[in-house]
C-alpha cells in the first residue's frame, strides 16, 4: 500500500467520528465551495456509520458477553496527529489483533 495524499481522498478524517461529535465539530462552519462535496460525502458516511454502531456495539456484546480475555489488551494513546491511527492500521494487518475500540473524547469538543 502506498502513501495517501489525504487532501486528495473524497472524504475528511471526521468520517471515524460518531455523530454527536461531527454536529458539535461542525456547527456554525462555513464550508468552502471547493470542499462541499467532501463535506456531504463525510457527513453522510458519518451518519450511516453512527446510526449502524449500536447495533454492531450489541451484536458482539453478545458474542462476546462469555468469552474470556486470553491475552492482556493493547491500548494504544497519544496525542492527535501522532501516528495512533497508523499503529492501529500496523496492529489491524497482524492476525493475532482483533478490533481495536477507540475512546472518544467528546467532553473535550
């Protein structure tokens, strides 16, 4: 896999965002002309996602809800923009992870 120009991808990074957190990020913007379409295409992706969480969030509580940790978690920190999510990418290709679930910090918003 090559590099990414992320100016150049169809979507913004606030794509991982849940819904609540993309509103409060964006309330009051003015979006630029140019970066509409980005916009809408992000904040549709956002929306689908957060309206399907809770319902992948109780479909593997249940599968789960049983099943005992066989290995101490990995918790990866850092401070945004300091390579947590290409750590989390590294981890993901490894078969031995399994999905990482990332805490968001709204109260910080």
């Amino acid at each position: 896999m090559g590099l990414l120009e992320f100016n150049k991808l169809p979507i913004n990074t606030l794509v991982g965002a849940d819904w609540k957190t993309f509103k409060a990020i964006t309330a009051g913007r003015e979006i630029d002309p140019a970066y509409r379409g980005k916009y809408r295409l992000t904040k549709a992706v956002c929306r689908l996602l957060s309206t399907l969480a809770p319902l992948q969030e109780n479909r593997y509580r249940k599968l789960l809800a049983d099943k005992p940790l066989e290995h101490d978690p990995v918790f990866i920190l850092g401070h945004w923009r300091s390579g947590t999510t290409f750590m989390h990418n590294v981890f993901s290709c490894d078969k031995h992870f399994g999905i990482i679930l990332p805490i968001r910090l709204c109260s910080l918003i």
